[in-house]
C-alpha cells in the first residue's frame, strides 16, 4: 500500500454531500412514519405477490391493521390463507383477507360475468375501507391484472390513489401496471424474468408459488 493510500485509509469517512444528507435524514425522520405512500409491484417476473405479502406481515409485526383484497384469487389452496388461520389472536384482529375471483386464473379470453361481479365486490370493500379509518395499509393483489382487463375502473383507481387519506399506504401487485399508475406512485418495482425454473419444467410448488 502507497504513503497516499495509508493516509486515505487513515482518514475517517467522508460525509455524504449535502443533498444526499438530507435523503438519509428523511429516510429516518420519525414523522416519515406518519406519512402513506402508493406502491406498485408490477413486470412478468416472480415475487410480486410474494413482496406484497412481506410487507403485509412487516406491518402486522408493527401493531399496523392491514387489508389484503386478492383479485381474480379464489379458492382455498394457498399457503397465505393457511397461515393467516393460524396467527395470533392479535395478529389474527389485525388483518382482513377478502377473495374477490374465482377459483381459476383469468384471462381476456375465459373472463365471464362471474367475474366481473367477483371483483366489482372486491373494489367497493377497498374504496369503503380506504376512507374508514380502520387501515394502515391495503393491498390490492393483482390490481393491475384487474385494471387491464377492464374488471376494475382505471379513473376510480386513479380517483382513490390521488385523494387516499394522507396516512393510508396502499400497494398495488400484478403485471402490466398502467402508466397513469405508474406516474401516481411513489414507488415502483419492475420485477424482470432474468431466469425461472419453470423453464425446464418446473412445476408450481406448494409453499413456493402458493
């Protein structure tokens, strides 16, 4: 190691710049804590859903009261329903679980009325629930699906982004998100199929993809 080296070592680290400061100060400000944002989890890669889950069970961790609404989802056999009949008494108090699909993936081509009113139900429970007072946090899984199928109001879902109570967080999952609501969030995830084992053949596992 050189004289000029030694020295560097040597020497505290320097501070961020002034405008990076502030970023960090922000970010552990407490009355950041008062604040809720849009976020959105969206592309054609795994694990939006599943990051919509962690951040449901973060907020159950923190005394939060959260919705979860899973659109075109119905049926029994998922891992996060057995789970959630299995926590706590106080956790159990804490989050609300509401099925607003079928028992089958949707399509542009298999969607049928059913469907429609499904997912209708859904929505009217978050727009009722966003407004309550009840929630820290809601999650619409698979809203974007819904939006771009036609099975939600994309002007409604702007309408409830733009004037959600100041404290309330909402997240949004599923692939093509629409690009008005992608400019309305806050935070955006693109997650992108770099690899999957499906593509040798791997099949859905239970406690992997449900």
């Amino acid at each position: 190691m050189s004289a000029d080296e030694q020295a560097s070592a040597s020497e505290p680290p320097k501070p961020p710049p002034p405008g990076n400061l502030s970023a960090v100060e922000d970010l552990v400000n407490p009355t950041f804590a008062q604040r809720g944002y849009i976020q959105v989890y969206t592309g054609d890669g795994k694990g939006k859903t599943t990051a919509s889950l962690g951040l449901t069970f973060r907020a159950l961790g923190r005394g939060w009261h959260v919705l979860l609404v899973l659109f075109t989802k119905g049926g029994d056999d998922y891992g996060e329903l057995y789970a959630a009949r299995q926590l706590s008494p106080q956790i159990s108090k804490q989050l609300t679980i509401v099925q607003a699909g079928l028992d089958r993936i949707v399509f542009t081509h298999n969607m049928k009325p059913e469907d429609a009113v499904e997912v209708s139900n859904g929505w009217e429970i978050v727009k009722r629930a966003a407004f309550s007072g009840k929630y820290q946090m809601i999650v619409m899984d698979e809203a974007n699906i819904a939006i771009d199928l036609g099975l939600i109001p994309l002007e409604e879902m702007k309408d409830l982004l733009r004037n959600k109570p100041p404290e309330l967080e909402l997240v949004l999952t599923g692939r093509r998100a629409h690009p008005d609501i992608i400019e309305l969030a806050h935070l955006v995830s693109e997650i992108r199929p770099i690899k999957h084992y499906w593509d040798i053949g791997v099949k859905a596992r239970k406690g992997i993809e449900y």
